[in-house]
C-alpha cells in the first residue's frame, strides 16, 4: 500500500506514482488503487480536495482508477498498463 504521508492526494505525487509505475518500481495495481482512493476522498471533499484539485489532474485520477473498478468486474487478476499509455498520462500532467 502506498504511504499517503509519502505521496498526499495531488498531482504532484501522481507524476511521481506515474514515474515509479512506468520502472516498475511501484505496481500499476498500486497506482489504480491510489487513484480510485484519491477520487473517492475528493468526491468527499476531504481536506478541501474538491476545490483544490484542477480538472485535468481529477480527470486523470478517474480514468486511471476505473482500472481498480473494474478489475473484479471483468476478473482480471492483474492491472499492467501500456508503457505508452503510462507516458500519454505523464504528458498530459505537464
């Protein structure tokens, strides 16, 4: 489970979460769940993260998290993402 003292709900930490995944320091599971985490808090507006997030970072978050949604949805047993997929989500934060 990823340290959210390490890495708060933010783009910042997303780019770096984003960086681990694409070395395979960090699994891309771990990455989808973050984010699934993250929307869930900012839906909820926890520590203010509703007004304090900008579209593109919460858009990203989403669409990376439905990966964790689904996963027992459609059974899969593990969560990999396409190295370009990985750096067209990196591209899109800078």
């Amino acid at each position: 489970m990823i340290n959210l003292e390490e890495y708060p709900h933010n783009k910042e930490s997303l780019l770096q979460l984003l960086e681990r995944s694409r070395t395979r320091t960090l699994s891309h599971e771990e990455v989808a769940m973050w984010c699934f985490l993250f929307w869930s808090r900012w839906r909820s507006d926890e520590d203010d993260l509703f007004t304090k997030t900008d579209e593109m970072t919460i858009d990203m978050v989403m669409e990376i998290g439905e990966f964790w949604v689904e996963k027992p949805q459609y059974e899969v047993q593990v969560i990999i993402f396409k190295d370009e997929q990985i750096d067209m989500w990196i591209g899109r934060l800078r």
